[in-house]
C-alpha cells in the first residue's frame, strides 16, 4: 500500500485503485500511530472513481539528505573537488561513523510526481542523484519509504565543499514519489535503484546499483539526524546515491529523469 498525496488531499494506491482518506491531512496520516490500520480500513472500501492526479508527496515536512553513503559518491565528489584541496574531506566522511547530514528542501522546493524540477542558474554541471528516501514520523519511528530525485550542482559543490547549501537547495531542486511504501521494515539489500535520462525522447544515460552498496545503516542515518533535533510534523531523509552520470553530462531543459525502486514504482520528472 502506497500512502500518496494528491490534490484533492492524501490517498492510498494499492493495486491499481486509490482509496481516499477524507478525514484525515497528509501531516495527521504521516504522524498518525495507527497509520497502517487506517490505510488498511481505506482499502478495503471502493476505489476513486474519478481521475486522481498526484501532487508533492509532503505536508509541512521537511527533507534532509545523507551524503557520500556510497563508495561511487565518494569517488566522484574527490574528482570535482580536487582542484579546490576539498578531495580529502569526502574520503573522511566516507570512512567516518558520523554521516554527513544536510538540509535539502522545504515543501515548497519539492516538485511533484511527473512535475517540473529545474536547473539553477549559475551551474553550468548538474544531475540527478537517485536515492532511497525514508519517510519519518514526528516521534524518530520509519513509516515508509519512497523515491528521490537529489538535484545536485557538481560545479559548485566542487568550487568549495562550504558551497553545499547553494549546489542543493533552490527552488525545484528534489521530488519524491510516486508514494510512501508503507512499513518499517527495510527494504532488502538486493533492491536496485535504477536511472534512466531521456533527451528529445532517446536514451542518454542508463545505470543503477543496490542498496548492498550503501555504507552508512539507515536506523544509524536516522539516529544521527534525531539527535538533538525536533520534527514536529516528522521529516524525510534521502539516503544517498551510488549513480553519478560520467564526467562530461549535464542536465538540459527538456529532459526527463525517471527512476526506479522497486517495489515502491517510479518516480519520472522533466527538467524545466
């Protein structure tokens, strides 16, 4: 079961029908004690019958990110960063029990399923960063998981690592979705994570990995960003990516990004 937001409010997807929630907003559903219990009651209801479009999947929660989780990511943030003497941080943090946590988004900067992401003005290098993301409640406990699209300025991250904020959070720079696969229960680590690129409706770049690959636990990313630290409307967490494109791609107007983690499905984006 999915836990989706549209824009006619928050609905459960299972199977290929959605089963409304009306009495409840998307903060209640996502901080709610017995969520499974009333996505299990929605469900077994009739389904919409009319078309249900999707809209940001948040509340008034805010996204935070891991980074360098993956050995890939770690190699390619050294690459960009050399030239700025930065290349040793990220083999530190890498190896460091402590991960690197950042903001990312505000529910505003959070673009839709099938919606708009865009590029920020004075990058000339940027790309998707697939990840897992976890959905967590106001009181540290996963209710679920979901896709994330991580925009990400490798041209400025790679001037100096103190410019992260700037190469991450702008506006449309993240989306999640299609929904949050419910449950606490970490996915397995055989899941893939795939990307797939398309530019004037062709292949431009293919790739993927699985979350074997990830160094950093998810309940010690969790851990970490709960410490001392209140959600009051719970956040969501991207863990990370083990995809960067090659060397010489950017992102142009008009692509569309899609990627996919099953069983949770695919989360597909066109750049602005």
């Amino acid at each position: 079961m999915l836990l989706c937001n549209s824009t006619r409010g928050p609905v459960f997807k299972n199977g290929g029908g959605y089963f409304a929630a009306p009495e409840f907003t998307f903060d209640a559903l996502f901080n709610h004690p017995d969520l499974m219990g009333i996505a299990a009651k929605a469900v077994a209801g009739s389904p919409l019958t009319e078309a249900v479009e999707l809209a940001a999947l948040i509340g008034s929660q805010e996204v935070w990110a891991a980074g360098v989780t993956y050995f890939r990511s770690r190699s390619a943030r050294m690459e960009e960063s050399q030239d700025s003497g930065g290349a040793d941080f990220y083999d530190r943090v890498y190896r460091a029990e402590r991960p690197e946590l950042f903001f990312k988004a505000t529910p505003s900067r959070v673009g839709a399923p099938h919606g708009q992401l865009r590029l920020r003005s004075d990058s000339k290098w940027m790309v998707p960063e697939p990840e897992l993301t976890v959905a967590i409640n106001s009181r540290a406990e996963i209710i679920g998981f979901t896709v994330g699209n991580d925009l990400s300025c490798r041209d400025i991250e790679g001037e100096n690592p103190l410019y992260l904020p700037q190469a991450k959070v702008f506006s449309g720079c993240a989306a999640m979705g299609p929904g949050i696969l419910l449950g606490s229960e970490l996915l397995p680590p055989s899941t893939e994570i795939k990307l797939s690129i398309f530019r004037d409706g062709k292949s431009v770049t293919e790739d993927k990995t699985e979350l074997s690959q990830l160094k950093k636990p998810i309940p010690s990313l969790v851990s970490y960003l709960f410490r001392d630290n209140v959600f009051a409307q719970g956040c969501f967490l991207m863990t990370g990516t083990g995809i960067v494109p090659s060397s010489d791609f950017t992102l142009k107007s008009g692509d569309r990004i899609e990627i996919t983690i099953e069983p949770i499905g695919t989360l597909v984006n066109t750049i602005l």
